[in-house]
C-alpha cells in the first residue's frame, strides 16, 4: 500500500512539473536548429581529425583509404548542408534570397497583387499557430511550407 501511495505520489509531481513545461513553434524549430547546428560542427571537426589518417593509410592499406575517404567526404558533405529547419528559419529574415524568389514565384504562378511582407506574414502565422509543428517531430520542411502557402494564397487570390 505504501509503494502504491509513494508510486501515485512520485507520478503527480513528475505531471505537475512537466504540466509548464512547452515550447511554441518558432522556439522547437530554434533549438532543432541549433542541435542539428552542433552536430555539423562536430562532424566537421572529425573529419578535419580524419584528413590526416586517410592520407597516411593511402600508403599502407588502399581499402582502407577508400573507406576512410568516403567517410571524410560524407561528413565534410554532412556538416555543410543547410538542415531542412534552417531553410524554413532563414525564410523569416525580410532580405533574404530565398524569401524574394519564393515571392517572385508565387507572383508568376499566383497573382502579381502578391507581396513579400503578406508572405513573410503567412510564414509567421504558421508558425506562431503551430501549425508548421503539428506533427512535432516531423516539422514542415520548405517544401511543405512552400505548398501551404501556394494553396493559402490560391484560396484569396481565386476569387
């Protein structure tokens, strides 16, 4: 009876102390980033550390160096590939490249009445609803993104 009481006990505050405990959506996609930020990095540096001893088993075992090649070069390809939540943060910034092509788009495709602050706005309310992290650990990648807003901006712009 005692552990039954000590069980029910243990499991109300572990519920009541992670009951205050949520991200909203633009703070999951920035912490994502950021993990995902510090493993390119780690990457990065093992495969700096793994230059050497690639070389120097050149010399002593050629499937060696094959393997350890191939390995340095995914890990080089890994750590400099922008992460699929870094495209959608790098989306918020109002100057950004990809922002103007992806209006430039939607105007071709849409309506020319299109602006960029009424994209930038569309992005933001996605992710301020959650709605880019309902399937939370499967977040919207671009593409999604870009699908939603085409399909939200047909719906005004078709009448």
């Amino acid at each position: 009876m005692k552990k039954l009481i000590a069980v029910g006990l243990l499991s109300l505050f572990t519920l009541n102390a992670f009951a205050d405990f949520s991200l909203s959506c633009p703070e999951i996609y920035v912490r994502t980033v950021n993990a995902k930020e510090k493993s390119r990095e780690k990457a990065h540096r093992v495969a700096n550390e793994m230059n050497t001893t690639v070389f120097v088993s050149a010399f002593v075992n050629p499937v060696l160096f094959l393997s350890l090649a191939g390995t340095t070069v995914g890990l080089e390809l890994y750590s400099a590939s922008s992460s699929r939540e870094e495209k959608v943060t790098r989306l918020m910034n109002e100057g950004d490249k990809h922002l103007l092509k992806l209006t430039k788009k939607l105007q071709k495709n849409i309506s020319p009445d299109i602006s960029k602050e009424e994209v930038l706005d569309l992005v933001r309310e996605g992710l301020n609803s959650g709605l880019f992290c309902q399937k939370f650990p499967h977040l919207y990648s671009l593409k999604e993104m870009k699908q939603h807003l085409e399909i939200s901006l047909k719906a005004k712009y078709s009448h």
